[in-house]
C-alpha cells in the first residue's frame, strides 16, 4: 500500500476526502505532505516493529573520546530512528546527539529500529495504526477536531494492543539465559505446592 492510499485511509476517517498525490495543491494534499512523515516516523520509533528492526556492527567508527562520564563514542547508523538494544552487553549506554556513548570498547552490536520509508514494507496492522493516527491529527486540520478523540481511543484501546501481539509472535526468539522454563530447577511447578 503507497503512501497516498495511507493518506487516503486516513482522510476517510475524517470526512469524504481523498487526494490523488501528496503533491495536490489542495488542503488535503497539503495537511498529508505536511504530517504523513512526522506521524510515520513517531510512530515507527515508538515499537520495535519487526518490519523495521535492523542490526548493526558499530564498533569500527570510532570517533573522539567524550568530553566526560563515557570512555568511548561511536556513530549510529545515519537511517537509526531508536536504538533498542545493545547486543550481547549488560554496559551502561546512551545515544546523544546520534552518538552511541558507552564505557565498553570491543564487539559494539546493535539492534535499531530503522527508518523505512517504503511503505510496501509496513506490516497490515502498522499501516491500520498509521492510518488511525493520521486520522487523528489531520481531524483537527482539516475538520472541526470532534472525532480526534474517538481516533486516538481506537488507536490505543484497541488496534495498537493488536498490532503489538501480532509483531510479538512473528518468530521464535531464542530464551534468554537468565529464564527458564517451569519444569526446571529447584521449583518446578510439577513438585512445588506438593
């Protein structure tokens, strides 16, 4: 689905609207070339969506040592919009300035959600929440702001809950090592309560 049928999907949630591109020199056209990539990327950085999850080796971009607290800094990918996660480390880090600052030195792994912008690449349940979204935040733009309430109740009641359970069960991951499963060790639920 292309971005102009996102806007679309949206701008009928509003009212009887729709725009043939995101170059129409209507108000609508306007308000979607305006938003539509604000409300995508919020709304991407918000979850790691498993469609925009990527990994990275960072350590070899080494740049100058920070100027306190962390002992190295390192370049995130230019098309990072959230570092998840620091693979395979339990080290302290941040990330200022698009800089990952940590006081580790080797193997620097990371997991990011990254920026795509192909919407053919957006899960089903991503384009509805988007499209949700959208529809909130044009509502007040183009219409008197009446149903923004009602699309942001849609959105986090019910078709975020839906979107997040069905990107959690894509995969199998592996068990991290701290879990383990009931029926091992000292308190197995088949012996315990017995």
């Amino acid at each position: 689905m292309g971005e102009v049928q996102i806007c679309n999907l949206a701008l009928m949630k509003v009212g009887n609207l729709s725009i043939t591109s995101l170059e129409d020199a209507t108000k609508e056209g306007r308000a979607c070339k305006l938003l539509y990539p604000l409300v995508r990327d919020e709304l991407m950085a918000s979850h790691p969506w498993n469609f925009a999850m990527s990994r990275a080796d960072i350590g070899a971009a080494l740049l100058a040592t920070p100027a306190f607290q962390w002992d190295y800094a390192y370049t995130v990918p230019g098309d990072c919009l959230r570092v998840w996660e620091f693979y395979g480390s339990t080290a302290e880090w941040v990330v200022e300035n698009g800089t990952f600052l940590t006081n580790e030195s080797e193997e620097i792994y990371i997991r990011y959600i990254k920026l795509i912008t192909d919407s053919s690449k957006f899960s089903p349940s991503f384009i509805s929440c988007l499209a949700t979204k959208l529809a909130a935040e044009l509502d007040g733009k183009l219409s008197d702001g009446k149903k923004r309430a009602s699309f942001l109740q849609e959105l986090y009641s019910r078709l975020l809950p839906d979107a997040y359970s069905l990107n959690a069960v894509e995969g199998n991951p592996p068990i991290h090592t701290d879990m383990q499963s009931l029926d091992k060790g000292n308190f197995s639920w088949q012996t315990e309560g017995r």
